[in-house]
C-alpha cells in the first residue's frame, strides 16, 4: 500500500508511521517469535522484569517523599 505525503514533510510522515507501528507492538511481536522460549524460561524473565520495574518504582517514590 503506498500513500503520498500531502501535509508536512517526509521526515515527519515516517516519524509518525514509527509512533504508530511502536503503539501498534507490531515489532515487539515480531521480535518475541522469532525464538521459541521456554516456558520456565519466560516465566524467569517476567519475574526479572517485574523486580527491575518496582525497583524502578520504589527509587522514584523515594525522590518524592
């Protein structure tokens, strides 16, 4: 499918075309099957991520205290 760019430059038009394949998680998706994982393997890495993300938390509660 091709659009032409009628408002704006190019730069903005690929600017918003990544914003929405990004909201989209069309690359996320992509990338997350690329490999077959594990199940204990996934479960390891959202357990990672969820200590990495309330740690996040935890220091910027503690800034505003």
């Amino acid at each position: 499918m091709t659009r032409t760019v009628v408002k704006g430059s190019f730069e903005n038009s690929l600017k918003r075309f990544k914003q929405q394949v990004a909201k989209s998680g069309t690359l996320s998706e992509k990338k997350k099957r690329e490999h077959f994982s594990k199940p204990g393997v996934l479960r390891r890495e959202a357990k990672k991520n969820a200590i990495i993300n309330s740690r996040k938390q935890n220091r910027k509660n503690r800034n505003y205290d």
